[in-house]
C-alpha cells in the first residue's frame, strides 16, 4: 500500500511540474511580447494539456489500486503510468480541442462590438499587437512548428537603451534575430512605462475590458505613438521590418508598380531615349495611367521613382493617408518613419472607432473582422483556464493521497469534495469581478484570471 501510495504522488508531482513548467514559461514569453508563433503555439499548449488532463482522469478511473499493488517499485508505476497518459492523450487531445472550440466560438458568439473594440483597443496599448515582424514570418504555422517552438524557446531577458544594428543583424541567425527584436520591443515598453499599470496576466494573457485598468482612447493613442517611435527613432532596421511585416499589403502594391515600370523601362527605355516618337508614346501612356499629364521617364531607381513628382502627386491624389516609401531599402527619413507610425496608428483607430459606432450591447455575430481580433486574444487564456484546473485538480489529487494515512475513504471522500467545492466558488467569494462579461463566458474566464494572478505571483517570487 505504501509503494502504491508513492507512486501515485511520484506521478502526480511529475504531471504537476509538467503543467507549472509550461505555465511559467508562458508567462516568461508572452508578457513580453506577443507573436503570432507564439499565440499559435499557445493555443497547442493548451489542447495537449488538456488532452492529458483528459487521460489522467481516465487513468484514475480505469486503473484500480489492486493493479497499482502488483508493481513492486512505485517508479515503475510512475513509468508505466505517464506512458499510459501519453498514449491515451492521442485518443483525447482531438477530443479536448473539440471542446475548447467550441466553448471558444460560444465566448466569441456572445461578444458585443464594444468587447472587440475594446479588445483591439488594450491590444495594442499592451503591444501585444504591436509586434516586429521577420520577413517571411507568417501567422499560420503546422503542428510541428508550433510543438518545436514549444520546446525550443530561450528566456528573453529585457535591456535597456539598445537598438539592433540591421547591419550586423542581417548575417544573425533567424532565431536569434527573434531573440534581439523581442528585446529591443521590450526595451522600448520599459522606456515608455506601457506595462507600468498592469500586472503579468493583463500585460502576459488578457489585458482588455477590465474595469480597473481598461485604457481610454486619449490614453491610448499617445502611448502607442510613443512605442512606435521609440521601435523606429534612429533605426531605420526596424522601420524596415515594419515596412516588410505589418505592412506587407502596402510594401506589394508599391513593389508591384515599381516592377510594372522596371519592365516597360527595360522594353522601351532605349527607344525613348532616341525617338522623340517613342519618347512621346511613353509619356502618354503614363499619363493615361496616372491620370493626368506626366512627365515620368524610363530608367529610374527605386528611390527615384517613388520620389518623381509624378508619383508623389498620383499618391496624394489617390492613396491620401498610405506611405509612401521605397520598398526594400533601410534610408528612411525621420518624417517617413513618423508617417508609417502614424499610418498604422490610424488603422487602429479606425478600426475600435467603428466598432464602437456599433449599436451597444448587439452581439458581433456577423462582424468576421471584428470576430478575428476577439478571437485571436480568447484562444490564449482559454488555453491557460484548462492548465490553471489541471493544476488545481492535481494538487487535490496530492492532498487526498497524503491525507489516506489518516482518514477512511468515507472521510476522504467529504475532505474530497470540500477541496472541489472550494477550488470552484473560491474566486467568486475572494476574487473581484474583472471583466465586463455575462452569463458562462464571464464566469468561465473570471474563474481563470483568478488563479492565473496566483500563479503569476508564485512565477514572480521564483
């Protein structure tokens, strides 16, 4: 009895350090910066933990003391056990992903405009959306990906006063290119104090609709503006990761026109050059293209190009608020870099402006664009809610088995249910309601920052 009484113990403290690993982890991550590799990896965590959360539980049922007792050495229970639980999870994993999916789609159904916009909103004032972009990074990712990502993250530690020299970056290896932009962003948080007002499971997981620290728009704007600033002032390297990252859409159109012209310069640029005819032709067509009358010849550079007074003018005429800059090049002037921070700042705005111009309280239902933003922050902290009851149910688990020396299964049974009861309506008896939502969603996820704010403390003292 004793031998089986270890093992199960041994088992239990390993599955707990598992899950607390992670957890902490996460936290060491994500309350620095959020990407799209490590919100996607995120969301893998937490359907593996509960797929294993889902196996142990099956475990426990299915396998009986009796069977524990044929095993003489408790770690060979634990070996036998944990192998149990892997193999079993391949079974649960897709049926614990089923069920975050679709606790996630209810949470988003029941979302109002005011939700997503101020979830866009707390978003970017955290700099979660906010975000350096590597060129070829992409928001989706394979399973394998997101699992390597998992096991091959490094601890970012924040510096201050430091700005990657593009010169240098550009022969670092690709992780360790992550590795110095994720801590010049945090640099730049800590200069500006964005993080100041929140602690790690707002800043880390879940920083919008609260009541103590939710940000107005005239709070907002500025501060974003000044992170922006701090990421590109004198740093032309991380304007031009901007320039192939959050603006990508605008950086291919330009590219695209300056191709278009690179090749009828190719084609025609010697005829031009020595026929007033041709020269003529050219210069018509260009104005049919532009709209008016132009006077762009063949042969220019990138820079060159998009600085001709033809291009500026077809620019303000047609594209007013849109950058306008070289694609692919690092000699950005400061007033450009001001304007592509404040182009971006203004797709944000725009964006929670209509939002909120929503009819308050009206589901969001039909809104796909506003339902992408809630959803891309919901996935996270759901994952997060199932490991917090893993580890809650795991330290009961603990407790029960120490307390078998002492108590009948008739008293273990009540000491049972008593820890059970109290580990569910603690946060509502304790905790504050945080956030600014009804019915199971609301109770469901302030169930969870409950216990997250526990363990970031436990994460904070370690």
């Amino acid at each position: 009895m004793k031998k089986a009484l270890i093992a199960v113990i041994i088992v239990h403290i390993i599955f707990l350090i598992f899950i607390l690993k992670f957890n902490f982890w996460l936290f060491d991550s994500m309350s620095r910066t959020f990407t799209p590799l490590s919100l996607a990896a995120l969301e893998l965590y937490g359907k593996i933990l509960s797929g294993m959360g889902i196996s142990w539980w099956l475990m426990r049922w299915g396998m009986n003391r009796n069977v524990k007792e044929v095993y003489q050495h408790p770690i060979i229970v634990s070996i036998i056990i944990m192998l149990y639980i892997l193999i079993l999870s391949v079974v649960a994993i897709p049926i614990a992903s089923f069920a975050q999916n679709m606790l996630i789609k209810q949470i988003v159904r029941s979302s109002t405009y005011e939700d997503r916009a101020d979830a866009l909103w707390s978003f970017a004032a955290t700099t979660t959306m906010v975000y350096p972009h590597i060129e070829g990074t992409k928001t989706e990712f394979s399973t394998w990906t997101k699992f390597k990502y998992l096991f091959q993250h490094d601890t970012i530690q924040p510096i201050s006063g430091s700005e990657p020299d593009y010169m240098v970056f550009d022969y670092l290896p690709q992780k360790q290119k992550h590795s110095v932009l994720l801590r010049h962003a945090q640099s730049c948080r800590n200069e500006i104090g964005i993080s100041s007002d929140y602690n790690p499971v707002d800043t880390a997981f879940f920083p919008f609709v609260s009541y103590k620290i939710k940000l107005g728009e005239a709070q907002i704007k500025p501060v974003l503006s000044d992170y922006l600033q701090c990421l590109t002032h004198n740093n032309n390297f991380f304007l031009y990761q901007y320039n192939s990252g959050i603006l990508s859409p605008i950086t291919d159109r330009l590219r695209k026109a300056f191709y278009e012209y690179q090749n009828a310069s190719r084609k025609y640029g010697n005829a031009v050059r020595h026929s007033n005819r041709a020269k003529q032709k050219w210069l018509d067509s260009m104005s049919e293209k532009l709209g008016f009358r132009a006077s762009l010849l063949p042969g220019l550079s990138s820079e060159e190009f998009f600085q001709h007074p033809d291009i500026v003018k077809y620019h303000q005429l047609n594209a007013k608020g849109i950058p306008l800059y070289a694609p692919d090049t690092y000699t950005a002037t400061q007033a450009e870099q001001a304007e592509l921070a404040g182009y971006f700042l203004e797709i944000l705005t725009t964006k929670a402006e209509e939002l909120h111009t929503k009819p308050q309280g009206m589901s969001a239902a039909k809104d796909e664009l506003g339902r992408d933003y809630y959803r891309f922050i919901m996935i996270p902290f759901i994952s997060l809610i199932a490991s917090v009851f893993f580890i809650g149910i795991n330290i009961g688990f603990i407790v029960i088995e120490i307390c078998r020396y002492w108590f009948d299964e008739k008293q273990l049974k009540k000491i049972q249910f008593g820890l059970f009861t109290l580990f569910i309506v603690l946060p509502f008896i304790v905790g504050e309601r945080h956030f600014e939502m009804e019915g199971i969603s609301g109770i469901i996820v302030n169930w969870g920052y409950f216990y997250q704010n526990i363990l970031a403390a436990v994460f904070q003292v370690a």
